[in-house]
C-alpha cells in the first residue's frame, strides 16, 4: 500500500502527522478538506467509497461550508434547490394537522438548501482533496487505534502505522475509533424500514419538498434536477417485503398512489435503498485523542434533512477548533479541545435528535391526545408568523450552532 499525496504516490514509511481521519464519507471528506485547507497536517484513512442512488438534502449552511472549502463549485450544477417545504397530513385519523408551506422567501434566503445524489457530492468531495498537498490519503481500512497521553497510533490492515495528536473518527454506526475510546452509547429502534428511492415525474417538481405524513411515517419527495426527486418512504417492517417484492410498473402505481399524484405518472431508477430506523448517540463525542463526527457520533433517521448536515456541522466545528489550537501553538488531540468540541456539538444534536424522534412518536402513536397536540402545534406553527419564520431560521440554521464555515469564514 502506498499512500496518496495530492494525487501523487510518494514512499510508504511510517508516518507522523497531526490529525489522522478514519472513514471517507461526506463527514470524513469535509473535515479532512477543512483542515488540510488550513495548512494542517491530515492523514485520510479509507477505501474510496462505493457512491450509490442516495441523495443528501444540504441545508443552507452545509452548502456554504462546502463553497468555502472550494467543494460545491464541482458538483453545484448537479443539484436542485429546496425552495419550498410542504408537510402534508395524510392520515386518516380522527384529529389531522392543517397543510404548512414554508418558503425560503419568508426568511430572506433563495433556497432553503440544495438536494445532490451522493455520487456527486462525493466525486466533488474527492477532486478537492486531491488538490491539497498538506492531506495524504491512505486507500486501506484501519485495523486498530490506539492511544496514550501524548499521540494516537491507527494500525491499517496492511500493517502500515499512523501517529497524530488527533483521531477523527468518521467511521460510521459500528465505529472502531468510538470502540477504541471506549465511549458507550445510547438508544433505541424503532418499528419502520426507510425505503429509498430514485424516480422520473411527468410533472414538474417546482423546487418544493413534500413529507407526507402517515400513520407508519413519513413519505417525502425532495426535487433534484429535471422532472426527478429522491423519496424516503417509512412504512412498518411488514410492509417492507411487500413493496420490495413488487415488479417495476406495479412500484411505479404504489408510489404514485402514495404520493396523490401530486407529480403525475412515476417512473422509479434502478437502486433502492432498505435502511431499519433506529436513533443512537454517544455519550461523549470526544476521548482520549478520538473525535467523532457523522454517523460515529449519532445515528437519527432519515427525517427533516438532519442527519448528514449535524455530520458536516461536526466536521466544521472540530475543524475549527484544530486549526485554532495549532495556530495558538497548543496540542490539538488534548482532552481540553475534546471536552470544549463535546459541548459545542451535545446541543445541537440532542435538540435535533429530541426533536425527530418526537415527531416519529407522535405519527406513531393512536393516543388522541397526543394527535390532537401534534396538530395544534402545527396550527400555531403555520398561523403565527414569527413562530413560523423563528422555526424556518432554526430549522436551516440553528443559531446557537454555527460554525465559522457554516457562515462563510474559511478557517
């Protein structure tokens, strides 16, 4: 194996560096990019990853970061704006909420955030971090993390080693880094499958996103470019078979009925995604010498365009506080850092997490109370107008969550 140096190979020896990241996704590829952006020193460990149909929904401070890095240019032309926001009761119980539009053009912006097929993102992603020189990529897996006071040893499964002050662990739910710290983690499943899917429309999508709610979960439509959308649809596991059973036209008809028709006939891509839903976080997100960032920190379903956009918050804001250190002339991996990156990130993701799985609960449960209150709150939510614009602005942009790459200001 032989590392890459800004799409040079170079002689593999050991190496000692200042922050060592394992896993390449988005998260992994955005925090590497920012720092090694920032002149720092950065080991990238992973195997390329293998993009597929998913499409990620980037809110509006995931895609400044990503301009600001240098990364949107390449792929900006690939991805469709989310201008509109429309949540739709399509239960059939007794107490339903009143439709919510929410526009960008309320809150002064021209998108709420941009929809991409990872595929994209990634290849964007990857010709960015090729361009840097102080980021070396090592296409192998990592073995073993170890740590001590002073530095952290990634062991890579062709024996090769690693030393860096920091490890940032962007190594996804079975993360060996979160292992590695032996930081524990907590939560739960729950009884609906995601279903994802690609698909073609006859009629056009107007750059709003549609959640239809149901009694199994939410179905929801998000544009991409041309007459196409990406869909998660949360059914009960049962349901799952069924639908994967189904031959091409009778999917097509499944999807349009669920849908209303809003788009006309349906024609779903090849690639579907099957994903059971489940919420976990971990108890701290930084420990001897190890961050976690993206999916290694917290796992919350596919809802309200959340989860990949808290993972580019991470990244940021580890970033941020790495490139600060060093230019201060302190150690990036100390456990000061790790305890400030910790309550930096804990609020933004418990109130997202808290949030989410309220709103799952409440289309779950047949408690008419709790239905009655799901649909008052979305009354007031749509008839209250700076209600409506202060959820819009946390929504897209939470204001005790901002990283400087997320405002526009390189590092």
């Amino acid at each position: 194996m032989e590392p890459l140096r800004a799409g040079k190979r170079i002689m593999a020896k050991p190496l000692t560096v200042e922050v060592a990241i394992v896993g390449g996704g988005l998260a992994g590829l955005t925090a590497a990019i920012a720092l090694a952006s920032a002149g720092i020193e950065t080991a990238l460990i992973a195997r390329r990853a293998n993009a597929d149909h998913r499409t990620t929904a980037l809110l509006i401070g995931s895609v400044t970061a990503l301009d600001t890095l240098g990364a949107w240019a390449g792929c900006a032309a690939q991805a469709a704006p989310l201008r509109v926001m429309r949540i739709v009761d399509a239960t059939i119980r007794l107490v339903r909420a009143p439709e919510i539009r929410f526009a960008a053009s309320e809150i002064g912006l021209e998108a709420f955030g941009h929809n991409i097929e990872n595929r994209h993102l990634l290849a964007s992603l990857d010709d960015r971090a090729r361009s840097l020189s102080p980021l070396i990529r090592f296409e192998d897996e990592a073995r073993a993390v170890e740590t001590n006071e002073s530095s952290a040893t990634v062991t890579l499964k062709d024996g090769a080693k690693i030393t860096a002050r920091l490890v940032v662990g962007a190594d996804g739910r079975r993360s060996l880094c979160r292992t590695a710290a032996g930081i524990e983690s907590d939560g739960h499943a729950y009884p609906q499958t995601a279903l994802t899917f690609n698909l073609a429309h006859a009629r056009a999508h107007q750059d709003t996103s549609t959640e239809f709610h149901t009694e199994s979960g939410p179905f929801t439509l998000v544009p991409l470019p041309g007459n196409r959308s990406s869909l998660v649809c949360v059914v009960e596991p049962s349901e799952t078979e069924r639908i994967a059973a189904l031959d091409e036209a009778a999917l097509n008809n499944e999807i349009e009925q669920r849908s209303h028709s809003i788009h006309g006939r349906i024609a779903v891509e090849p690639g579907r995604g099957v994903f059971p839903l489940a919420v976990e976080t971990a108890r701290t997100f930084g420990k001897s010498r190890i961050a976690l960032v993206g999916e290694a920190a917290h796992l919350i379903p596919p809802i309200g365009a959340q989860g990949l956009n808290l993972g580019l918050r991470d990244a940021a804001c580890i970033g941020e506080l790495v490139v600060s250190a060093r230019r201060d002339g302190g150690d990036v991996g100390s456990s000061d850092l790790l305890s400030r990156y910790d309550a930096l990130r804990r609020a933004d993701v418990k109130s997202r997490t808290f949030a989410i799985d309220l709103l799952n609960r409440t289309l779950l449960s047949d408690f008419l109370p709790i239905q009655s209150a799901r649909g008052f709150g979305l009354y007031l939510i749509d008839r209250i107008g700076p209600l409506r614009r202060a959820v819009m602005r946390e929504g897209v942009a939470p204001a005790a969550s901002q990283p400087r790459l997320m405002r526009g200001e390189a590092l």
